[in-house]
C-alpha cells in the first residue's frame, strides 16, 4: 500500500516533467566513447562530448589503464586515509602539480566531489561565497552546502561583483566573531553551457583590491588553452594569483576525477577536512593511471596536434554558423551553443538531427534558465571536416524555420 503510493507520487511528479518537456532518459551506447557512437544498432555523429582531444579512447590512456589493473587490481579498497593511497594516485598528483605548476594537487573522484568537498572545507557561516549566475551546479550546491552566505553576480559583470566586494568587506568589519571572515569568489574560466570566457584577469586584480580569495573550475578549459595547456589562467598570466584551480579528468584528459591544485597548505588542510575526500571509497586505479597518461599525451607534439586540429574545426565552424546567422559568442572555445529558446523547440530540433545521424541533445531546464534551451554543440580533435560538413547540411535542414533565439550575453 505504502509502496503504491510511493510509485504513484513520483509518477505524478514524472508526468508534471513531461508536460514541461523537461523529461530526461538515458541512452545506452555501444561503442566507445569517439566522434562515431553505435546507439541502438544506429551510427550517430557525436557533436555532445567533453572529450574535447578524443583521449577517451586514446590507446596510451588505454594502456595505462590495464597495467594499473594488472598491477594494482581493479578496486580501491578504502578511503584514501584508510588503506586505499595506492601509488598511481600519487604519480597522478606529482603530475598535475607539475602540469599545472604548482606545488602541490589532490585528485578526488570527480570535479564534483572536488568543488563539493574544497568549498565546504574552506568556508562556513560567518564567510561569504560569491558566484559566477552560470557556475556549474556542483559549485551553487557547494556553496549552498557550506552555510557560508551566498552571493551571485550576473554573467561575467565585474561592476556587480565589485558591488558585493564592497558590501562583505563591510560585513566583514561588523562581525563579532573571533576568527576574520572570509570572502571566496568561484568561477569557471570557461563556461559549460555558454562556452564563453571568464575575465580572470579583471577579477584577478579585484578580488587582490578587496583581500577575498579567488577558485577558478577549468573544467572546459585544462589541457585546451594556454601555452602548455594548463587552462585559461596560464592563458591570461593570472595562474599564480588564482588561490584554488579546480578542474576535471573527465573531459579533455579522457579519464575520470576531480583535481584541486594549489599550495601546499591547501592540499593538507583538504586532506584533514574535504568531507568527500575523507569519507569516500579512493577512485580506481585505472582512472588514476589513465588521467597520468593523458597529462602526458596532452604536453606531448601530438598533444599540440590534436588541439591545432580541434581550433581549427572550431573556426570553420563558427564561420559557417555565422554566415547561416546563428548568433555565436565570440569567444573561442570547443563549446558552440546554438540558443534555441523553447524546450520544446529544442527538443524538436534534437529529434530531428538525431533522425539524420547526428547527436546534439538539446540541453534544458534546469541546466540552463527557462526558455534559453539550446543544442550545446561540442567539436573535438576526433571530428574530420567532412564530419563537420555533414553537421551543417543537417543543421540549415533541419533549423530552416526555427526561430534563432539572441544570444545571451553577447
Ligand atoms: C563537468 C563539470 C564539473 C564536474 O566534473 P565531473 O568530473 O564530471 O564531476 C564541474 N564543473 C564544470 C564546469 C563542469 O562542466
């Protein structure tokens, strides 16, 4: 009885996420994560992964991760503090430290459970969280999580955050407590959804202004953009006033995890207070081995390649977007959003280039805000030109008479 109701109160919460058009169901490939997928018996041409150098299925990551399977088994075993510090994750960080240049890194078993477990250490109740509108969810639940009081600024408008600035500093100096409040400012350096740049360098000098400290998550950014591919920070010169760099091994590193690098100081108070570090099952060794591997291949010439070959579909594309009038951002990453606007409109457009071989699944609430639903277009360094020329054909078929929303922060 009790279990009857249960199925048929979540039923009822189903059929309400239907009638929005929000409704989500997962797909079960075949194949290997490539620009190719095998779904159901049909090749899809893959324009929606992260997998922005095609390392997913790279044979060195391959590899590394059958011999730490070979050498270290395939589990675990325990928390890192336990028994479960097994060595590859300890090449991995000297790895990432040496990647990224700095001086010490702890990898986590995902970027989420590395935003979650780094904000929630770093700040509590008397401290102010300021955020980005477009972070990642993983950084608003952290934030949320953490009790710190928290503070969003529109989209990449330093005017705004400098107003917050000013207003936790005066919060700041009213407060009665014992330890001085802390003010962290979190973006990403290039957005997920948007795939527009932050401007690191501006916040870089106001977060120094105002004394907060600054987290940057180069989630889409790591192993794309800089010159040794450390992320949009090495970019901009900013990478050593940056107090937290987050990011991810599961996207252009091909593997899976999280990773914190920064100072020392930052790494060991993580490993005695990160709630998901300490309380949470080590990752494979695999995935720790196969991430090592990628941070090599990714410093390596092919590594310049591979991202030569991805900027360049990435500029073909965008001008032929522009030429159809797609309104684009003008910054340059591998994300290409194509602004839809309605759910449904977006859902129909997606149904339609799946029915001609391509795989662009329109992204929706609460992903992005209502009504900004969208086909999040992603290029990688595995995509041919004539895969690309199969992509346009599609799109000016199937988008002939769809409305081409503006788009957002342009
Ligand atoms: C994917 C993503 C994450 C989460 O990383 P996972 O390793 O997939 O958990 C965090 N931040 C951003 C911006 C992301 O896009």
């Amino acid at each position: 009885m009790a279990k009857n109701s249960f199925a048929s109160d979540l039923s009822q919460r189903l059929d309400k996420i239907r009638q929005e058009g929000l409704h989500r169901e997962l797909r079960s490939l075949d194949s290997p994560q490539s620009a190719h997928l095998r779904i159901a018996g049909k090749t899809l041409l893959n324009f929606s992964s992260n997998d922005y150098l095609g390392l997913a299925n790279h044979p060195l990551l391959k590899e590394a991760a059958i011999k730490a399977v070979e050498r270290y088994g395939s589990g675990s075993g325990a928390s890192r503090l336990i028994c479960g510090s097994l060595a590859p994750h300890h090449e991995l960080e000297s790895a990432l430290a040496a990647f990224k240049k700095t001086k010490s890194a702890l990898s986590f078993s995902s970027g989420y459970a590395a935003a979650l477990g780094t904000i929630g250490a770093l700040v509590g109740k008397d401290d102010v969280v300021v955020l980005d509108k477009l972070v990642h969810a993983c950084i608003v639940d952290a934030a949320r999580l953490s009790g710190a009081k928290l503070r969003v600024f529109a989209h990449n408008d330093l005017n705004e955050l400098e107003d917050i600035l000013r207003w936790a500093n005066q919060r700041h100096g009213s407060a009665s407590t014992s330890v001085s409040p802390r003010t962290l400012i979190i973006t990403e350096s290039v957005f997920s959804m948007d795939g527009d740049l932050a401007p690191l360098r501006e916040m870089v000098a106001l977060k120094e202004k105002y004394g907060a400290w600054l987290m940057v998550d180069e989630a889409h950014a790591t192993g794309l953009f800089g010159k040794h591919s450390r992320g949009l920070a090495e970019e901009l010169g900013v990478s050593d006033h940056i107090e937290i760099q987050m990011g991810t091994l599961g996207k252009a590193l091909g593997s899976s995890g999280g990773y914190i690098c920064g100072p020392r100081e930052l790494i060991d108070y993580l490993i005695n207070r990160a709630r998901t570090f300490i309380f949470s099952t080590a990752p494979v060794p695999a995935a720790a081995a196969a991430a090592q591997a990628a941070i090599e291949v990714v410093q390596s010439a092919e590594g310049q390649s591979l991202r030569n070959q991805l900027w360049s579909l990435v500029d073909q594309t965008k001008s032929k977007l522009t030429q159809s009038d797609w309104p684009l951002s003008a910054d340059r990453s591998a994300i290409i959003p194509l602004i839809i606007g309605t759910e449904a409109e977006a859902v129909e457009t997606a149904a339609a280039l799946h029915k001609l071989g391509i795989l662009i699944p329109a992204i929706r609430f609460p992903t992005v805000a209502r009504g900004q639903a969208r086909l999040r277009l992603t290029l990688t360094a595995a995509h041919e030109s004539e895969d690309l020329a199969k992509l346009l054909a599609a799109l000016s078929s199937v988008t002939r008479n769809t409305h081409h929303a503006t788009f957002p922060h342009a």
